[in-house]
C-alpha cells in the first residue's frame, strides 16, 4: 500500500515548527505538519488543506524541497516536503486529535526530539543546507 502526504517545512525567525504525534502506533514520536493527499487534489492543494486544518494557519507560499520515498513495515510512504511560509502574524495551535505538542526547533536543536523514520535523513539534509533552504530569495 502507497500513502501519499504533504509535508511542511515552516521556518520562522530561524526555527523549525515540529509537532508530536498524539495518537495512533507512532504517538510521542515528532513529525513535520502535513497530511494525506486526498484523491482529486494536488500536494500543494493537501499542504494547505492540512496545515488549515491541523494548525488553524493558512500557508502563504510553498515551493517544493525534496520527496522522500519511504518504506515502513505496513506501507510505503511518498512524503512530497515543501518549504513554505505563513503570515508573520500567525500563531500556529494543536489540533489535539493530531499533535499533543509544537515545538520550534533551531537548527542545532533539530535533533533534541525523536523524529518518526521518514523524517530523520531529510532532517539531516535540511541541517547541512539550512541557510540556503529558508534564505528569503527562494520565498
């Protein structure tokens, strides 16, 4: 079985927003905001929809940064992850039946939560290229 997500990658004043998990087989563990694509929508169209839904924030701008394919034991993830920005006045908030917490990471605390598996070698890669992924030129 292929699940097909959209996946955030929110930078304000140099941190990253991680949410944990609230429920379900991987609860506790970190991930980027996002969800599943829904069948008759684009990835962006489902990122927009999600991050509205999950973190009652509307995305201001998305461009694509990377898809990672990903193999978990019951299916094979395709995570299409886009650096995107909201409204500077915005203040993301948990949907508590999705996340029971959001952090802001800087850069050298990307790795100070446990972040779920399709997640950590993208992490690494963002880390490496941080300046150059969330520089305003590219927004």
């Amino acid at each position: 079985m292929n699940i097909h997500v959209a996946a955030a990658l929110i930078n304000q004043d140099g941190r990253l927003l991680a949410a944990q998990r609230s429920t379900g087989s991987q609860a506790g563990a970190w991930e980027l905001p996002g969800g599943k694509v829904e069948e008759g929508e684009s990835s962006v169209e489902a990122l927009r929809r999600e991050i509205g839904e999950e973190l009652s924030c509307e995305v201001r701008s998305a461009w694509l940064y990377d898809t990672v394919e990903f193999d978990y034991p019951e299916f094979h993830l395709t995570m299409d992850c886009y650096i995107t920005r909201l409204d500077p006045e915005a203040h993301p908030s948990c949907d508590p039946e999705v996340h029971s917490e959001l952090r802001w990471l800087a850069r050298d605390e990307l790795f100070d939560v446990e972040w779920l598996p399709a997640d950590v070698d993208l992490l690494r890669g963002l880390a490496y290229y941080w300046d150059e992924a969330f520089s305003d030129q590219l927004l």
